[in-house]
C-alpha cells in the first residue's frame, strides 16, 4: 500500500494458473519496484491443474496439495501492476482496482527496431542470445518471469529516458503510445524502423 507520504507504489507481477479457460492462480510473484523486494508463493486452485498447463510450468497437484487458494482480500497491492501482457496477471487475481503498466507496449514504444515482443524475445534482443538462454531457462516460473519483465521495464524507462519510479509516464506511454514504424526525425525521417542501419537505430 502507498506509504504516509502517499508516494506511489508498483509491483511488477507474474502468475502461473491450474487451466488454460478461466483460469485461476496456483503460482504468484511480485517484485517491488522502488526495493526491488521479491515475494512468491504457491496456491491451490480448488481444482485440478490442467495436463497441458503442466507440461507449461511444472506444477503439478501434489506441488499445490494442502495449500491455501488465492485470496485478493489478503493480497498487499501497490497503486500500479506492471507486467507482459499484464491485463492477463490483473484478471487472474482478480481485477484489482490499480492502473496497469503493459512492459509489451512500453518495448514497442522504446525498441521499435525490434521484431518480436515476447518476453522471452524481448530478453534475448536486450542482453543477447547467451545470457538470455540463461535467464529463459527460468521462463514459465512466475518468480523468473517477474524478474525478465523486471530487467525489461527498468531497460524501457531508461531507453525512454525517465526514471523506473516515475510510474504516471510509463502508464501513459504504455495506454497510449503506438509502436513507431518509421523514423521521425534525422537523415532517415519517414523511412521505415526495418530498413534502417542498426548503428543509426542505437544511436
């Protein structure tokens, strides 16, 4: 929750569920922005997680057996949830009232050069084949997933030029801003993002 100085607050989020349709959360995890503070836990649905989702993530019944099911009422929310795809994670817990950050949307807007916007991809265009191989090895687990949307939005913020805390610019880029296709300035101003020297597109 927002501190007596009402200083704004984001948890970045990732979920894994028991079922591919209405899905419900067995595995959470959160990283606090500001902190960088970790928290996961595991849950159990109230019904059998789906075969298929298993071969996903892993977690199978006995992972989950005894456990408790999912509580919002007992969830310690921030004012923003930051996350890929991040309506997705907002509507398996259950569609809290905060404003939500999509590090999808914020990519597109920071790294139009790049082709493709999953996760795992947008890891791998960021710190290269070999450590994103390293950092994926973990992907489809909600706390190693949370910490690659984590190392993607503060790579956002900082190629947008704000800090990763001023989270009022990142929900407005993120709800507003359409990838950028041709370039809009310079030498190369109308031309298409594709077509550009990647030296030019660093710079």
């Amino acid at each position: 929750m927002p501190d007596t100085f009402n200083t704004p607050t984001a948890l970045v989020i990732d979920t894994e569920t028991d079922q591919g349709r209405d899905p419900r959360p067995i595995q959470v995890s959160t990283i606090e922005v500001s902190t960088g503070h970790e928290w996961m836990s595991y849950f159990n649905s109230g019904r059998s997680i789906s075969p298929f989702v298993t071969k996903i993530h892993g977690i199978t019944d006995a992972d989950v057996a005894g456990l408790e099911a999912f509580d919002l009422a007992r969830f310690e929310l921030g004012d923003y949830l930051i996350g890929h795809n991040v309506r997705f994670d907002w509507g398996v817990i259950g569609r809290p009232k905060v404003k939500l950050i999509c590090t999808v949307r914020l990519a597109r807007a920071a790294f139009p050069e790049w082709h493709r916007y999953s996760q795992s991809k947008c890891i791998e265009q960021l710190v290269g084949k070999e450590q994103a191989a390293y950092m994926t090895a973990a992907a489809h687990d909600a706390l190693g997933d949370a910490r690659m949307c984590y190392l993607l939005y503060k790579a956002c913020c900082e190629r947008l030029n704000f800090a990763p805390t001023d989270f009022a610019t990142a929900h407005r880029i993120s709800n507003s801003a359409k990838p950028v296709k041709k370039m809009p300035f310079g030498k190369y101003k109308g031309q298409s993002i594709d077509e550009l020297p990647m030296a030019y597109i660093k710079w």
